[in-house]
C-alpha cells in the first residue's frame, strides 16, 4: 500500500508528493511492519532515549555531549516524529556552527542563519536546512528570502527549541522546476537573508520585482496544472486544551503568497511556534501554530477575528498584487 500510494501519487503529478506526506507514510509503514512482527510500538519517550544514544554514539567525539543533550530535551516531540538519525546530525553540526559564532562574539555572523543545501535527485527536489535564532518575523523574511531568489516552496516545516534556537527545512524547486542546480539562485538567497536580517532591508520591493518579471515571462502561475482555481479558505481557531491558536489556510498559490501570509500574521502580534508548509498543483496548504508575541497580550475572539479578516483579504484576490504601497496602506 506504501509503494502504491507513492506510485499513484507521483503517476498524477509530480507536484502531489512531498517530505511531509514521505514522513507520514514511511512512519504510518514501519509501524504497521512493528505490528504484523509483533513488536509493541515503542512509546515516543523510549523513541527519543533511543534516538539520543544512537546519536551520541555517531558523534560523541565531533559535538559536546551538552549541546546533544540541550537539542533533544529543548525540542518537541513532533521533530523527532519528521527527523530522523542524519537529519538530525545534521542540524546538531549546524546549531554547533550557530554557538560557535557566538563564542567567538561574532555577533553579526550569529544573526545570519546556517544554511545547507541537499539535492534529492530521486525525487527531483532540493532540500533547504536552516538554523538560527529565533526572533519576531523570522519565517516571513526567509519566506521571501525564497521568493527573491525565483526558488518555488513546495513543503516547509519549521520548529523552535525552548532555547529560542529555531530550525527550519524547506523544500524548494527551481523557478521552472526540479533541483536547484543555479548557484546563482543560492547566492541570491543567502545575500537576501544577509541583508533582511543583519541589515534589516525591506524585501517588498524585491519581491514585487520578482512578480513583474514572471508575469512578463509567462511564468506567474495563478491556476494549478488542471486548469481550475480553488476558493480560498482560512479557518482560525484555539485548540482545546492547550494554549495554542492554530491558522488552516487553502489559497491559490502565487510568488511571495507565503511572504505576505506570514508577514502580516508577525504585523498582528503573532509569533510562529510551528508551521507546515506544503503547495500542490499550484494550490497552497499551510498550516500555523500561533502564540502571542506580548505575553501581557492574550490571545481573545477579537484578535483571531481580526487576524482571520487580514488573511481573508489577501487569499481572496482574483488578482494577488504584491506591493509595497499596497501593504502600507494596510498598515502591514
């Protein structure tokens, strides 16, 4: 059933198969196979402990058993659900980059994110690994960070570690599809993030820039590979039980939609605990977890309803105009 679904998936489009829904069904398979060979699932406690020996044994002498420690006690539980063994030696070798930076008291080089780039060649996509401290309006510069460098985002999932180290993958393909093969691309990206995040730029006019010369080469895609747009939706709410407000949002997809999302979600008082980020068939699917940026600030029906009006307005133009101008007068 796994190698069917994959198969089906990637027989009707290319764009219908990504990392999230690999993680899903890889985790759904090796569950099952546990199940028919009669192992009892292991709780996720005992996955983790598990996951922290294996890893440890891997690396003991290239990274401080405290930073090993700190990033399996200071993450939650759903990134050991995604990441697995090299992922996650990964990301320990990048946060070890990351403090570094800071020991040595290079305090403009700790505000640049760590960045590794992964080409999977199966699947004809790049991986985008990035780790760095987490601040207000982070997800929405790297966002647009992507849409000036002309680089689509197909998935994303973002993460924080209680220790305010953030951790992001992004799955991205080339402005006309495929592996990011252009080092111009690249180079584009982080010189974006450089200036965005140590310097503060403004990406809006980039961006805007970016949509012209799309549009004029044919490339703005505002309807999915069927033929058929879809009617936006946005549905906010708090989920019961926990002290978290979680944003579905269904949008025709379009450069910079994810940019101009998270940007206006950051203008409102929100921070980003978690995202997941995924576009199909040139429909995006994301999904936010919110809290309040002012802890003094709660979180009550008026402010969800004016953040749901806000992203209400921007899926729901026939035509998504990316201007400056226009976000001012918005007051975003």
């Amino acid at each position: 059933l796994y190698a069917l679904t994959f198969c089906d998936s990637r027989g009707t489009s290319t764009d219908l198969w990504n990392d999230y829904k690999d993680n899903l069904l890889a985790q759904l398979y090796r569950h099952t196979l546990d199940l028919f060979e009669g192992h009892k699932p292991a709780s996720q406690r005992q996955r983790r402990e598990h996951l922290r020996r294996s890893i440890a044994e891997k690396i003991s002498e290239e990274e401080p058993s405290e930073e090993i420690n700190a990033h399996f006690d200071c993450l939650p539980e759903r990134y050991f659900v995604h990441a697995g063994d090299e992922e996650i030696i990964l990301h320990l070798k990048m946060s070890h980059r990351l403090l570094s930076a800071i020991k040595r008291s290079d305090a403009d080089t700790s505000l640049i994110p760590i960045v590794e780039w992964r080409n999977d060649l199966e699947r004809g996509f790049t991986l985008v690994h990035l780790v760095t401290w987490d601040r207000a309006g982070l997800f929405y510069r790297l966002a647009g960070a992507f849409s000036v460098a002309g680089l689509n985002i197909m998935s994303s999932r973002a993460v924080s570690r209680s220790d305010h180290v953030t951790i992001d993958v992004f799955i991205v393909t080339g402005e006309d599809g495929g592996l990011v093969k252009d080092d111009s691309s690249r180079q584009v990206f982080e010189k974006t993030l450089d200036a965005t995040l140590a310097r503060g730029e403004n990406l809006l006019p980039l961006i805007d820039d970016r949509r012209r010369k799309a549009k004029k080469t044919k490339r703005l895609r505002t309807i999915d590979s069927l033929g058929a747009t879809i009617n936006p939706s946005v549905n906010v709410y708090q989920e019961i039980g926990v002290d978290r407000t979680i944003v579905e949002i269904q949008a025709n997809d379009h450069i910079g939609l994810l940019f101009v999302l998270a940007r206006t979600i950051s203008k409102l008082g929100f921070d980003i605990s978690f995202a997941r980020i995924s576009t199909e068939r040139s429909v995006a699917i994301d999904v936010f977890h919110l809290e309040s940026a002012n802890s003094d600030l709660p979180i009550d029906a008026e402010r969800l309803l004016e953040l749901r009006e806000s992203l209400n307005k921007i899926v729901s133009r026939e035509e998504f105009l990316i201007s400056a101008s226009l976000l001012r007068l918005q007051g975003l």
